[in-house]
C-alpha cells in the first residue's frame, strides 16, 4: 500500500508534525494507529516515567529492613504512598502479584483500572537483578561490587557510571562498553585506560582525546587512526610521552583544569565530522554505529529498520524506544534488555518478553496487556490468567472501549489505544525522572503540563566538614573518606568513596569537586545538547551538511566523506 505523509497537531504542545510515509507503513504493519503526540512529546512522556537517581532510603514494607529505593515516603498523585518491598521479599514466595489483579470492567477506562493495581501492588525499590554488594544501583543487571550506577549491565568495581557494558574497574563514564580503567569518558567502547575521552575505540592509555581508533598512548589528540605516541596530535617518542605524563601530572588540580582546557580549545581547532554515524548505512541522526536505515535516532548501535531512538543497542523493525537493548518490533517503550519483541506502552519490560502492552516491570513473561510486576507469566490481563481464546477476545475488547471512549488526562489529552500511559499515572514526580535531566522545568511549569511533582524534601541535613579539597591527590589522606564535601556547582552534600579515592591515587587524578550527580549531567550534556540537527556547510567541499553541532563548538565541520580523506 502507498502511504502519504500527513501532518498532524500534536494534543500536546499543540505543533505541528509530520508522520511521514515509513511511520504509517510502520504502524500498519504492527497494528497500531498512528500516534497523536509528536516524537519530542512522545520522548518527554516516556522519560518522565524513569527515575533512576533520587533515591530513598526507607523501610521494606515486608521486613521492615532500611532500603535504598527510588520511591519517596510519599507518591505524587497517589491516594498513599507506594507499598515497595526490598529484593528479597519481592521475589519471596510469600506474595503473589496476581492477588492484585482485576477483571476488567467496562464502565470504567482501562487506565484507571491500570492505576487502581500500580496504586495497590507491592513495587522493587530498585531496579536490579542478579547483582551482587551493590545496594546502590539502579536499572542494573548482572553488576557486581558497583556503587550509583545505572542503565548498565554487567559490571564490576565500577561506580557512577551512565550504561556502563561489560566493563570493570570504571568510574564517571558515560555510555562506555568493554572497557576497564575508564574515568570521565563517554561514547567509547574496547578501551584500556581511558581517561577524559570521548569517542574512542580500540584505545589505550588515552588522554583527552575525542574520536580516535586503535591508539595507544595518545594525549590531547583527535581524529587519529592506528597512531602511538602521540601529543595534541604530534609525534613524540615513547620516552617523551611518558615524561610528559610525569611532568603535567594530572593528580593536581591545577594542571588538570588547564590540560582539560588545551585539550578542548584543540578538538576545536581541528576538523570534526559533523556528525557521528559510523559504519552505517542509510542512517540519520547522531552517535550511530554499526546501524542500517535508522532516522532520527540517537546512540545507536547495531540496529536496523528503526526510527526515533534513543539508546539502543541491538534493535529492529522498531520504533520510539529509549534505553532498550536487544528487541524487535518494539514501539513506545522505555527500559528494557533481551530479547525482547513486539514490546509497545511500557516500561521496564527484560528477559525474553514478548507482546507486550501497557505492562510495567515483566520478566520473561508473553502475551500480557496491563499487567505489573510479574515474571513468568503468559496470557494475562490487568494480572488476572486467562486462557488463550478469552485472552484475545478480552483485548480486543479493551482496545476497542479504549478507542471508543478514550482516558482523557486533566489537560484534555486523550489517550486511545495507541499512545503511551497518561502523564499523571507515573509512579514518581517529573522533578525525580529522567525527563528533567532532558526538558528541564521548574515545578509549575511542569504542573500546567500535568505532570506529577514530587514535593518530598528528606529530613536528613548534612553538616559539612571544613575539608578544602587539596589541589594534590598525593597530599590526599584517607580521611577525606569520612568527609561530606560540598558540590561547588549545587552546593548538595556528597562524599568520595574507598574505591574511588583508590582509583584518584592509582591513575593520578584530582578528587572531583561536584558531586555525582553534577558529574553525569556535564557528561550528559554532550548528548542532550547535541539532539538537534543544524544546516551548515562542510568546512572541506563546501556542500550543505546537516550537524549537531553549533559554529561555536565546532568551526570545522567536515561531511562524512571529507572528513575520511582527513582521518585515513
Ligand atoms: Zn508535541
Ligand atoms: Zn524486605
Ligand atoms: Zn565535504
């Protein structure tokens, strides 16, 4: 069938967009109407029902036992607060989530019934599977000795670290994958110490540098291939890079701020690809590897036939998902990983699920419509069993009442069957999801939006210690363990960590002077500011290239085919 592109207003901040040809062919193929919300809308919603960083601490309310949990004593728009239950009790035989289940009924919309089980239903403090001295992680699996990491899965000895993969031993990073000795480093994958870097792969003993392959020993360098020994990208020998190390120690503060600095005015005065997409064919977007035909997505990699992503690794046929590793045929879902297919308006949804809808929180579970919090289950609505053939007439029931008398939000939104979960029926308040750290608003405008806030203020207040950071590491005693130190950009509490301050003295590096938190979103910040595309023109032949980068950042830019005759 052909298709022609349409363009629509979106119900909520009243733009137009366009759904182009590929989208109908798209929604027709996995029989979904076409959405009523445009793509950033889309984005803003499905972020704003993540929280992965304000933590709580509070009891289990099984055990009694204190745990960190990123419910606050008190939910936003909630009747009480949310029952939440620490990992042992959760996955304890002495509950079961199918007693909170509802048979559906008609007279009322499916979405109310949907919040009447998340408002009831014990909730996972944190989300972790299979994860080892590790209290403090969230949307982590297979983890192990980590501490304030999350989105990632598989690591070891490593904190603060944003989808950190497969890694060991790393501390700040961003999006890094195989790695071990990573620090303040993003968008890099298969690195042995690598430190303040941003897109390298294959590196080694890498310092301040931003898109280099197969190096080692590099420092201040950019757009290098296969090189040794080199700084701010000059030859030197191996004797002199060594020296060079020893001579600008990083260790004190001083000399790293101005490292960072030079380093960043080089990257600069260098010619930069306009936008990364490696490796990739037929691709739009920014930070895709390894992809075919993907528009408009954002950290990509290894996917194909996909649309308005936002980290993805091992994707397909999908569209509209955020922080999903390995899923088919997937649309409008936040968090997930594994194997995963026909997954659509959910969120957090792993191991081997598929068709899925409305559902939060399933592991291996398949054919499941508005259902929370199982694992292993099929053929389950509002978590109530149902065998296969009542099991097809019930949804097709529901999505049929839901199209005919849609939920309509306290802003006049309507949500038929087809759009993503109402704003209101987030379990947290936008202010603790990750949509702040993306569309930052202040609490009435997030409120006149109709998103929750959450007003809880915790009772704990820090005294702070009097220690003045040293402007050496070396002059760094343990006691600065015992010390709650002052973030200089939020003024907020946060300390430094044995593993940490361990990791300081081995590589030589300064303690930080913000907090964790500060920490992520300056890295952040190279992804969320870089999520628009500029017409400008390549440095090299001129021709019109669409960046992500502004005249300031970047004054020479170079399409992707002048930029290879720079770098090969
Ligand atoms: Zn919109
Ligand atoms: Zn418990
Ligand atoms: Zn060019």
């Amino acid at each position: 069938m052909e298709y022609l592109s349409e363009t629509k207003q979106c119900q909520n901040c009243k733009q137009d967009f366009i759904i182009e040809p590929d989208d109908f062919a798209f929604y027709e193929k996995i029989k979904v109407p076409a959405p009523t919300f445009c793509p950033e809308c889309r984005l803003q919603r499905r972020l704003a029902f993540r929280n992965e960083r304000s933590l709580y601490k509070r009891p289990c309310d099984m055990c009694g036992a204190d745990i960190i949990c990123m419910f606050s004593p008190v939910s936003p728009n909630a009747k009480r607060p949310f029952t939440v239950y620490c990992h042992n009790c959760f996955y304890s035989d002495k509950w079961d989530p199918m007693d909170y289940g509802k048979k559906y009924d008609s007279n009322k919309s499916f979405f109310e019934q949907w919040r009447e089980i998340q408002e009831a239903i014990p909730h996972l403090g944190l989300f972790q599977q299979n994860s080892v001295n590790s209290p403090w992680i969230n949307y982590e699996l297979d983890d192990k000795n980590c501490y304030l990491n999350f989105g990632g899965h598989f690591n070891e000895d490593s904190a603060y670290s944003q989808y950190l993969l497969k890694s060991k031993d790393c501390i700040d990073n961003f999006w890094l994958m195989n790695s071990q000795f990573g620090y303040e480093s993003t968008l890099s994958e298969n690195c042995y110490k690598i430190f303040f870097s941003i897109f390298c792969f294959d590196c080694q003993d890498t310092y301040f540098s931003f898109d280099c392959k197969g190096c080692y020993n590099i420092y201040g360098c950019t757009g290098l291939r296969h090189k040794q020994n080199y700084i701010f990208n000059k030859p030197v020998s191996k004797e002199d890079f060594q020296k060079f190390i020893e001579e600008k120690r990083l260790g004190t503060y001083t000399n790293f701020l101005m490292l960072k600095k030079q380093a960043e005015d080089f990257w600069k005065s260098q010619p930069q690809r306009a936008n990364y997409i490696d490796k990739s064919v037929s691709s739009s977007g920014n930070i895709i590897k390894d992809c075919k035909n993907c528009n408009a997505c954002w950290n990509a990699e290894k996917t194909e036939d996909s649309k308005f992503i936002l980290y993805g690794l091992n994707i397909k046929d999908s569209h509209d998902t955020t922080s999903v590793w390995g899923g088919e045929k997937c649309y409008d879902f936040i968090a997930g990983s594994e194997q995963l297919s026909n997954v659509r308006f959910s969120t957090s949804i792993i191991k081997s699920s598929t068709n899925i809808e409305y559902s939060h929180y399933l592991t291996n579970c398949h054919n499941c419509f508005g259902c929370i919090n199982l694992t292993s289950k099929s053929l389950c609505i509002l978590n109530t069993q149902y065998t296969k053939d009542e099991f097809e007439v019930l949804r097709k029931k529901i999505i049929e009442e839901m199209c005919a008398k849609p939920y309509t939000d306290s802003k006049n939104r309507e949500y038929p069957y087809g759009e993503f979960f109402p704003y209101e029926h987030s379990p947290f308040g936008y202010n603790e999801t990750v949509a702040n750290q993306y569309f930052p608003l202040e609490k009435k405008e997030a409120e006149e939006l109709g998103f929750n806030w959450n007003n809880y203020e915790s009772e704990t207040k820090h005294e702070f210690s009097d220690y003045q950071i040293l402007n050496d590491i070396k002059d760094a005693g343990d006691d600065v363990l015992e010390k709650v130190l002052k973030c200089e950009i939020s003024g907020k509490a946060f300390r430094i960590i044995p593993m940490e301050l361990q990791f300081y003295k081995k590589f030589d590096l300064p303690l930080p002077r913000v907090s964790p938190f500060e920490r992520h979103a300056k890295r952040l910040s190279f992804i969320k500011d870089h999520l628009k595309l500029y017409n400008r023109q390549c440095f090299g032949c001129k021709k019109p290239t669409e960046t992500v980068y502004t005249e300031l950042e970047f004054p020479m830019i170079y399409c992707e085919q002048c930029y290879l005759k720079e770098t090969y």
